[in-house]
C-alpha cells in the first residue's frame, strides 16, 4: 500500500506520545521552554523563520540552536551569508564558554576565561555544525550547499534577507526566497530553520514587539513557514527602565501545527550567549 510509510510513522508518534515523548521526527533547539511548546522541537520538513528588528540577536539565537542540536547528536548544517565558517567557529566557542570574543582577540582573557574557553573547544569537538559560507546570495546556492550534506537533519540559513536573483523587485524576491525555503525543506526532508529581518519599522509605536505583518514578503512570510518566531528585546526600546537588561521574549507567532505563545529568555549581551529562563 502506497500509505504504509504514514501508517507506520504514525504508529510511531502515537508510542512516543503514549511513553511521554518528543515526536520523532522533532529536532530539539537545545531551549527547553521552546521545545516543550513546540512539542519536542521542529519538525522536519518544517520550515521555521526567526524574525527581528536590526542588533535583537537573530543570528545569535540561531546559532546556540544549532550548536545545541549538534551537541546533542544531530546532523546540523549552519550556513550564513555574513560570516566565515572560521569565525562562526570563534562566535560558537565563546559563547560556549561564556567569554568575549573581543577579549580573545585581543589576548585580555584572564585564566578562568582560559579554562572555560578551553573547556568549550573540548566540549565542541565531536558537536559542531557543520559550517558554512553561502557563495551566492540565491536559494539556488543554499540549497546546492545543503544538497551535499550527508544525513542532514537540520539547517539553519542565516541571511536570506539579502538574497535576490535580480530579476524582480525586491519584495517579490523575498517572497520568492521563503518560499524556495520552504520547498527546500519539504524535499531534503530537513527541519529548516532561517532568520529574516523585520521590513515594517517597529521603532516609534506603542508595542514594539515584532508581528507577521512586519516581515512583509507579499504574505510569504505568513503562508510559506509552519513556524515563525519573533525576537524582541525591550532594552532595544527603553533603555532608561531600571531591571531590564538582558531581558528577551521569543514570541511563537505562527505554528501551523499547535498553539502559539511565547517563551522568556535571557540575553548575556558580553558573550552573544541567549538562556532559557528554566536554566537559571
């Protein structure tokens, strides 16, 4: 029968379901509160898009979620349009290790710093990403590079912001970027995970908290993804109010499988590091 690859998944949801645990085709982010609203984590041949406005951490936030995934034994794919796979090394040890990358390179790391920076590069050895820079700011080339990863389980792109093909106009082309993104993950089968900025100014209204409508892209934005994460740090918009500094809510916007809500979460500016709130 055509349905018994279904079936039998199914199958096998309804005994993890029965045991208490994570669907099994559910990739943990590593931040328990998330998880545990998302049902275990991101399905694969879901995609799901962290959305914020300019400096709010996306970049960081994705990549404690794949190094977290990759700690934890996962396949995982980081590719990024911003950064070298040198330096997205250096970012995911210090904020690892809970020192500043400044600090490293300037040589002012002190010897606790040393030993946790040591203890961090020990601990990352056999649990990175496999990372990755995106040679050309098309989907074409992200998914020529997540085409010949092997056993992939989960990608994170990171700058989808900036790709264009030339040929339309510069909405039409982030519509049309999503929703590659989209298809890319349904066809490898992947959880994909991919941040994109906010195109709607959010600075000078009474809630600045990130909406869908924000991120624009013709409603590609609001059709194409299964999940869509809003990042929003108050101390970007009030900088004057006394208690919250570092203070961070990850907003679950859109889930077409579940409910929506939110999770506290807290931001180690110094390190680029994001917790859990249920780790302190």
């Amino acid at each position: 029968m055509s349905d018994t690859p279904t079936l039998a998944f199914l199958m096998r949801r309804l005994e993890a379901s029965a045991s208490g645990a994570p669907a099994p085709d559910a990739v943990a982010t590593g931040f328990p509160s998330l998880d545990q609203l998302l049902s275990g984590g991101i399905r694969k041949g879901d995609l799901a898009l962290i959305a914020g406005d300019a400096g709010s951490g996306k970049s960081a936030l994705a990549l404690a979620m794949a190094v977290r995934a990759a700690s934890s034994g996962r396949n995982v794919s980081y590719l990024s349009a911003e950064s070298t796979p040198d330096r997205l090394v250096e970012r995911a040890i210090a904020m690892e290790g809970r020192f500043s990358i400044d600090d490293l390179r300037k040589g002012r790391l002190d010897e606790e710093a040393r030993i946790r920076a040591a203890n961090s590069i020990q601990e990352l050895r056999n649990g990175l990403p496999e990372f990755g820079l995106i040679p050309e700011p098309r989907p074409e080339s992200v998914a020529g590079e997540l085409r010949r990863a092997l056993d992939l389980e989960f990608a994170v792109v990171d700058g989808i912001g900036g790709m264009s093909a030339g040929e339309r106009p510069r909405d039409e082309e982030f519509a049309w970027a999503i929703a590659s993104m989209k298809r890319l993950a349904l066809e490898l089968g992947i959880a994909l995970l991919v941040t994109v900025p906010l195109v709607r100014p959010v600075t000078g209204r009474d809630d600045p908290r990130p909406m869908l409508d924000d991120l624009g892209a013709l409603g590609a934005a609001k059709d194409s993804p299964d999940l869509v994460l809003g990042l929003f740090r108050e101390e970007m918009y009030h900088a004057v109010k006394v208690g919250i500094e570092g203070a961070a809510e990850l907003m679950l916007l859109k889930n077409r499988n579940g409910p929506v809500g939110y999770v506290d979460l807290y931001f180690y500016s110094r390190w680029m590091r994001f917790e859990d709130m249920l780790e302190h």
